[in-house]
C-alpha cells in the first residue's frame, strides 16, 4: 500500500513535514529537548488540553494516566507504560505511518507518560516494523529504558488486555473490558495508550495546552490521524483537525455510503455525510472509507463480517457463536435471492450479543451491522427480490485473506 501525503488539511503536527521520516537529530532540531522533572504541572497542562485518546475508547487521557499513578501509590508499584502501535484494524494506516514518520515524537510521548505515573517499565508494541524503531530508540539516551514487543497481527491483539497478556508470556487474548490500571503487564498497574495520543502527549508538553486547542473544536480539541479510502485512489493518511466537514476530506460525488471509524464503526448515507463534521464520537479506529453507489454495501459488510467472525478470540458464546452466525446470515442478505427469515436472524442476534462478550469485539461487530441494515436497507429489499443494483463487484475494503 502506498502512501501520499499531498493533500494537507492543516499545518502538519504529527507527521514530518514532505513525508520524510525524521532521525532523532532533525527531530531535536525541530522540536527541542524534553523537559523533565515536574510531572504535577505535566498532569495539569494534558488535563487543560483536553485530548482524548485516538485509539477506539476516546476516553479523557489525563484521566487514564492519573488512575495509574494513583493504582501505583496504593498498591506501592511501580507501574508499567505500553504504547500501543499493534493497529490490528485492516483499514487503518495511521499508527504505521506515524511510527514510521515520526517515531521520536511518539518515544517523546512515552516517555513523559511514563514520567507522569512513575513507570518502572516502558514497551512500545507493533506487529512490523520493529527494527527501525529499535534504531530509533538507540539514538537516544532516554531516562526509562524501553522494550519494544512484535506483537501477532491479529485484529485484537491491540485490544488492551490481549496486549498486557502477551507481553506478559501469555496469549494474545482479550480478559475482560476494562482498561488493565490496576492489573496489566505482570499483575501491575499498567498504562496502555495509542502511539498518536502518545505524541499529541509530546506536542502539549512542548507548546501547551492552548496550542493543542487552536486545531479542533472547544467541544473536541484538537485534530486526529485519519486513513482515507477513495476508490481509483492511493490509500492516504492525513492530518484534520476536529469539526472539518467530512465533505473536505472524502469526495463524494457519486458516493453512495461512507463507513467511518473502520470495522467497528458504522456505514452512513453520503447525503448524511456531506453534512457531518470530523468528530471524535464517530472515529473510532480513523478511517474513513468512501463506497461509491455503484459497489455493493452488504457485500462489502458481509466480507468484512466474516473477517470479524474468524478473528475473534472464540473465548466468550458472543464471539463462539453468535458472530459467525451473523457473518453467515448476513453472507444471505448479501447474495440476490429469497432470505427467508435471516434479516430478522441478525437483527436479533445483534441483540442477543452485545454487550455480553468478554470484550468489546462483540459490540463494535453489531454497530458495523446495524449501520447497514439501515443505510442499506433499500438494497436488501431489492436482493430480497432477486436483484443487486450494484455494476462493479470491485472490493473497496481490504480483508486479509479474502481472495474477492
């Protein structure tokens, strides 16, 4: 997949400046050195700036990283930090491209959280790319030492407790829902956050917090890493602040849907997204995908679901059976021809499942699968009679290992 840079929404933050990946010197030069020694006010500017974390939870970072530094004192240790670039989504480019254009951004960022909640251990987690980021890290003399961890590509081997199991000797296997701030990596209170907050982190510690929030909305400060999909185009990843319409990002002349957030996020009308800004409660894993009208969207979600049903964990009777099931019943809606009762099998599994899995797998599957029983409604009631209205059976999203 290739990557362009040429479309710029806003001065460049994140991501170095002509898409030329920056040694540890041009990012001193351009930066300047940390500033250690005072987590307090370090705590106080992140609380000020507002910035959540771009991984899925969009949950208050400042918030994350005072839990764990209270977790540390009460249980007397020391905690761990892991910054989290184990991407897993097929759709999302972003945290690669990040790692691989600015890495001593996101190492800046890791280490002032590790600062602020008092680590004794750092691990920064990837599924590839390790070795030029064990370079980077050894151009630097960095107060906390950090290990970085090849994770298996799986799509939840970022969840935060399946990455806190591996690294600590065990499988990569979701335990539960909740972040691991009181027991993580080897039973410690371990901090997980995504390698964008990480350097967005670095960024508020070098400028402040009302630098942060002159990008963005009062509401949602700030911008966010986003991977475009437009079909006869290069896969990009760019940089957008919060409250740009959607419109300036995707071109949606003869679009008929839009998936954003990726395959946990939800399908929306390209005539309700015209009018819908960039926003944190729809982004999820940042990508945002343009179907045109001409491809088919219940054989994209059924291709997609399938993939879902194949990488869960198989731990939970969501994931064991109800997903496949879906995947399955939904391959139906997906196919021209009588569906007897399989729109109204999905619609009540969907109930069935969520919110009983053993992590959030289940849920983010359902969202993907209520978003196109109803944005694509019309195109099921037209494969119920025997007919797809859809001429290019070209694949827009990517599924490892689908051969269609």
């Amino acid at each position: 997949m290739t990557m362009t840079f040429t479309d710029i929404y806003m001065p460049p933050r994140l991501l170095a400046p002509g898409g030329t990946p920056a040694g540890f010197s041009t990012h001193q030069q351009r930066y300047g050195p940390l500033s250690y020694g005072n987590p307090a006010h370090l705590l106080r500017t992140l609380a000020e700036s507002g910035l959540t974390g771009r991984g899925r939870a969009a949950f208050p970072t400042y918030r994350k990283l005072a839990a764990v530094a209270e977790a540390g004192r009460r249980t007397g240790r020391a905690p761990v930090v892991v910054a989290n670039g184990a991407e897993g989504e097929p759709a999302s480019a972003k945290d690669r491209t990040l790692l691989r254009l600015s890495p001593h951004l996101v190492l800046d960022g890791l280490q002032l959280a590790a600062e602020a909640v008092g680590a004794g251990e750092a691990y920064l987690a990837v599924e590839d790319g390790a070795t030029p980021l064990e370079t980077a890290l050894a151009e630097r003399r960095d107060p906390l030492p950090v290990r970085t961890v090849r994770v298996p590509k799986r799509f939840l081997s970022g969840q935060s407790s399946a990455l806190t199991q591996y690294i600590s000797g065990h499988a990569a296997l979701p335990r539960h829902q909740r972040p691991p701030v009181e027991q993580g990596v080897h039973r410690a209170p371990t901090l997980v956050q995504n390698v964008e907050t990480l350097a967005h982190f670095a960024l508020i510690a070098r400028y402040g917090a009302d630098w942060f929030r002159s990008a963005g909305t009062p509401a949602e400060p700030g911008s966010a890493l986003c991977t475009v999909h437009v079909p006869g185009r290069e896969v990009r990843v760019v940089e957008a602040p919060f409250g740009m319409p959607l419109h300036r990002l995707l071109p949606l002349d003869g679009i008929g849907a839009v998936l954003i957030g990726g395959y946990h996020g939800t399908w929306i009308p390209a005539a309700e997204a015209a009018t819908r800004p960039l926003s944190m409660a729809d982004l999820g894993a940042g990508v945002l995908a343009a179907l045109p009208a001409d491809r088919c969207g219940l054989a994209e979600t059924a291709r997609v679901l399938r993939y879902l049903a194949l990488e869960s964990a198989g731990q939970c009777g969501p994931c064991l059976n109800g997903l496949p099931r879906i995947a399955a019943a939904f391959q139906t809606l997906a196919s021209p021809g009588p569906h007897g009762t399989a729109r109204e099998d999905v619609a009540r599994w969907a109930g069935l499942v969520e919110g009983r899995g053993a992590c959030h797998h289940p849920d983010g599957t359902v969202r993907l699968v209520r978003s196109a029983l109803t944005t694509f409604a019309a195109e099921l009631d037209a494969h119920a009679s025997g007919h797809c209205t859809a001429t290019d059976r070209t694949p827009l999203l990517p599924v490892p290992g689908s051969r269609s």
